[in-house]
C-alpha cells in the first residue's frame, strides 16, 4: 500500500504565465463576482461571451486545454443529469416525441443555459485553484475576510490553522506509510475487502497515527510559544501580498466583461 | 436563491458566537490544523466509491474525534478549517450557496459531536457522531435542494433526490466511524 502513489491532494500546477502572477485576493474576488454574474446571463450570446471569457483565462494560464477540460469530468454526471433532466421535463412548443418522452422548444433552450451555467462556474474556480498555490489562497482569503475581523471573526486564526494543515500533509504521509509499513512487517493486512473488514483493518495505521499527529502537534505549539506566538495582532509577514498594474487589467477585463453583458 | 439562506445565516451566527478564538491556547490552535491535515490525508483513503461522485472514506473521524475529545467550540471550529480547505483543493462549484452549505457548514455541522464531550460512556460518543453526521447530511441535502430549485425543472421532488443521494455515501462513512472512534478514544491518551 504506497500511499503517496495514490495519494495527490490539491490542484494547482505551478507554472509561469500571467494568471498565476495575480495577486491571489484579486482573483478571489473575480472568481466570486464571476460566479454571481452567471446566474443573471441567459441568453446565447451572454453565455458565448462568458465561455470566450473563461476560454482566454485557460489561454493565459497556460495550463493544457486538455488538461483544464479532463478536470471537469468530476462535475460531468451532475451536468448530464441536469442537461437530461431539462431537457425532457420541461413544457413548452413540443418539437420531438417519442411515447412518453417529449422535447420541447423551451426544453432545449433552459438545458443548454442551466448545463453551461454549471460548466462556467466549475471551470472559473478550477482556474482560481489550478493557478494558485494552496498557501496563497488561504493567505488571499485571510485578507479577503479581513473586514470580518471588527465583527469579531477570527480572520486569522483561521488562516493559521489552514497553513498548519497543509504543510502538515506531506508530514503525516511520510509517516502513515511509515507506520503502514512497519505494521505490515509485524503481519497486519492491509488488503481490501468488505466495509468491516477494511474499518478493522485500519485500526493499526490509524491508532499510532492520531498518536504522532498530537505529539507533532504538542511539538509544533511549544516551539510557536517559545518564540512567543501570540496570535496576529502586529504580526509581521515574510512575503507580503502585493498588486500591482497586472491586478488592476484583470479587474478591467471582469469588469468590461460585465459591460458588455450589459450591452448583448 | 433564498432557499437555505435562514440555516446559513444561522449556523455562520453560531460560529462566530461560539469562537472565541482569542482565548483559546495555541496548542488547541495547532491540534485544529493537524488533524485537520490528517483529515485532508484520510479523505484520499476511500472505503467506497459511488458512480454518482460521492466517497465514503475516514475524513470524519479526525474531525469528529476532537470534537469528542474537545467539546463543540473546537469541533465547529475544526470543520470551519476543513471545508474551505476541502473546496480549496478539490472544489465542486454549482452555486454560490451549495458551496458555503456543502464546505464550510456542512463541517461545522460534525462539531456538534462535541456537545457529548463532557459525557462519558461509550452511548454518549455515539450519540455524538449521530448528531454530528445527522447534520452533515441535513447540510448536504439542503445544497443538493439548492441545486435542484436552480438547475432543475420545476415539479421534482428535490428532497427525496437528494436525501437519498447523499445518504447513499454518508451512511458507510458513519457507521465506520461509529466502529472506529470510541476505540481511538480510548487508545490514544490525552
């Protein structure tokens, strides 16, 4: 059982284009406006407007179109689901029938807008989260919920406890194949089988892994307290999030997308 | 777009009431985001696949875990931390309100195993996990309403549909984790 061989957690291909250099708040806000806006085009030429849209941030993310459309098959039987169900439920000018199942006129139109709606807004957030690495997005988001902080939400906190998580993933790989390996030298079976038995078989990995996890855990808190942590009141960074002009062309593409669905 | 608004602005109250992070010590801070990485870890071992696109795998019993052993403040907090993190690496984007009620709500909702924290006996930490995954699941079966009241026709039973789905992956998960976790409480010391 190599489980780094199965195991790939996160999306992102660090590459070197313009969408990966924007400043990670500004493309969650985009995504964000973005997936509002959707919901209020519904005619063709909106939607053709806004796949060229997406299609030109594929472009300039300089991620494989392939690789960008073979991401989407893990929405593909939701979109099918939706498409069909459109499709034949709907009423309206009925142009085929067949026994009991009709298509209509109003039918077609509502299945292509609700299929393509769905498209457009899992393909905005795969580009945010293909184009951004983990650690940037939740310091964007932590900068992103900073107005929240006057209410009393931990902005920071959070996006601490986010940090922790995903530098402490590949760690706590290491050792579950670690301890996987020395417990199937003392002959445990990790073999798969029924639910039960795969729940049963688990226990050896799972028990000595929480127990590293809080030592690790214990470790990590002591070494934060003796270089006295104290939360993220004045606490300074080592790379500061910056915009620059680049953040600014993408706010004005959003928003020239915006005034032309205006105009269609 | 207003169906489930009143749950999430509930639940997002709830959240920011019970958080007082602030008073919480920075080991409570750093247990959250370790078992949360050992969450985002157990998520990749599946128990099941369904061809719909739901996984019953153990990310729950991290979760549900320091729930059971921290009470609810750090078991809301906890799935606060994973949801976002979840729709950050593997995101599944239908609309702006499925998001916040399958992510970040639906995780909160393990948190409320916490309020068996204080009990002991094994009933209790069960009664815990039902409670917790009880309201996961009424998370996601509200998204899934969500997206049949955006996306599909009306006159469908959205509820039937998307109760059924996500129980079909969920029950798996929990009764596994019903099997697995007063076990590992009781073996991993405090």
């Amino acid at each position: 059982m190599e489980l780094s061989k199965q195991i790939l957690i996160g999306q992102y291909i660090p590459l070197d284009s313009w969408i990966h250099s924007l400043d990670a708040r500004v493309k969650i806000a985009l995504v964000l406006v973005l997936s509002v806006i959707i919901f209020f085009v519904d005619t063709g030429k909106g939607l053709g407007l806004c796949f060229a849209f997406l299609l030109l941030g594929v472009l300039l993310s300089r991620i494989p179109f392939f690789y960008f459309v073979r991401g989407m098959r893990v929405i593909a039987f939701l979109v099918l689901t939706t498409a069909l169900l459109n499709l034949f439920l709907v009423k309206g000018e009925t142009v085929w029938s067949w026994q009991f199942l009709t298509i209509s006129k109003e039918g077609v139109q509502i299945s292509l807008l609700m299929s393509s709606r769905l498209l457009f807004l899992f393909g905005v957030t795969s580009l945010l989260t293909l184009t951004t690495s983990p650690i940037a997005l939740t310091d964007g988001t932590e900068r992103v919920l900073f107005p929240l902080t006057l209410v009393g939400f931990p902005a920071h906190e959070l996006a601490l406890m986010m940090t922790i998580a995903l530098r402490f993933v590949p760690t706590l790989l290491l050792e579950a194949e670690k301890i996987t390996k020395a417990q199937m030298a003392r002959g445990a079976d990790f073999a798969p089988g029924g639910l039960a038995q795969k729940a049963k078989s688990l226990v050896p990995l799972l028990v000595p892994l929480f127990v590293s996890a809080f030592h690790r855990a214990d470790e990590l808190a002591t070494a934060m307290e003796a270089r006295c942590y104290r939360g993220g009141k004045n606490r300074t960074r080592m790379k500061e999030l910056r915009s620059d002009y680049n953040d600014l062309v993408a706010v004005l593409l959003v928003l020239g997308l915006v005034c032309l669905l205006q105009v269609v | 777009m207003d169906l489930g608004t009143a749950p999430h602005l509930f639940w997002l109250g709830i959240c920011v009431i019970i958080m007082d992070v602030n008073s919480m010590d920075t080991r409570a801070k750093v247990e959250i985001g370790i078992l949360v990485a050992l969450a985002l870890l157990l998520s990749q071992i599946k128990l099941l696949r369904m061809p719909q696109g739901g996984e019953a795998s153990l990310e729950m019993v991290p979760l549900l875990f320091l729930a059971l052993r921290r009470g609810a403040k750090v078991g809301f907090l906890v799935g606060l931390v994973y949801g976002p993190l979840k729709f950050v690496l593997e995101p599944v984007s239908l609309h702006p309100l499925q998001i916040i009620l399958d992510y970040p709500l639906a995780f909160c909702g393990l948190g409320a195993a916490g309020f068996f924290a204080g009990i002991s006996g094994a009933w209790a930490k069960a009664a815990g996990t039902t409670l917790g995954v009880l309201l996961r699941f009424l998370c996601h079966t509200l998204s899934g309403a969500v997206f049949f009241a955006a996306f599909a026709p009306k006159g469908m039973n959205p509820w039937l549909y998307s109760s059924l789905y996500n129980a079909s992956y969920l029950a798996p998960a929990f009764l596994v984790a019903l099997f697995l976790l007063p076990y590992l409480l009781r073996k991993v010391p405090e």
